[in-house]
C-alpha cells in the first residue's frame, strides 16, 4: 500500500473527488494547508508567498498508485506555476481501530 498526499488547488478539489470516486477510491482525508515552494535562482526579487492549496490524502493499493496519480494529475493541472504537489509514502501497516482489522481491508 501507498499513501498518497497531494498539494493542489482549492478550485480542483471537487473535480479531482469526483473522479477519485469514479476510480474505485473508499476514503480520503481533505484539510485546507498553505506553504511555499524552494526560490527560482533566476529571480532574485523571490517574494515568500503562502497561497492556500488543499491537502488530500488517500492510501491506495500497490497496483493502483500509478492510474491514481495520472487521475490527479489529469484534474488538477492548470499549466500555470504553483499548480501542486503529489508525494507518494509507503505504508507498512494499516489498522482499523473499530475491529483491529489490518493491511487494506482496514483501508477499503
């Protein structure tokens, strides 16, 4: 299993569940974040900005990581700067609290 945590714009948010939903995907964590990213060295007048993104989380299947990310990929690019993030984290164990279920049925 992998965890997927993805940086993207608060605008795409409903277009990117809409089709996590169509993709098969059981749950998924969403909160509001903001950051920055690393400075451009070809701009020396680099201004901090921290716009807000939403951050959504979700663990996935192995052999569902890739079709995952093209989907988010795919809803969440608008071509301009500060389009997003997507990091993918493995995970060694998933426990669900209610019945102490492990691995991904604790996760579907």
């Amino acid at each position: 299993m992998k965890a997927i945590v993805c940086y993207v714009r608060p605008h795409k948010l409903e277009e990117i569940k809409t089709a996590l939903v169509d993709l098969g995907a059981m749950g998924m964590t969403v909160c509001d974040a903001r950051g920055c990213g690393s400075p451009r060295a070809d701009d020396p007048d680099w201004v901090i900005r921290m716009p807000v993104r939403t951050r959504l989380e979700l663990v996935v299947p192995d052999d569902r990581v890739e079709e995952t990310i093209e989907m988010i990929l795919r809803n969440a690019r608008t071509g301009q700067a500060d389009d997003g993030k997507i990091f993918v984290l493995p995970i060694e164990s998933a426990i669900r609290v209610r019945t102490g279920e492990e691995g991904e049925i604790a996760v579907t």
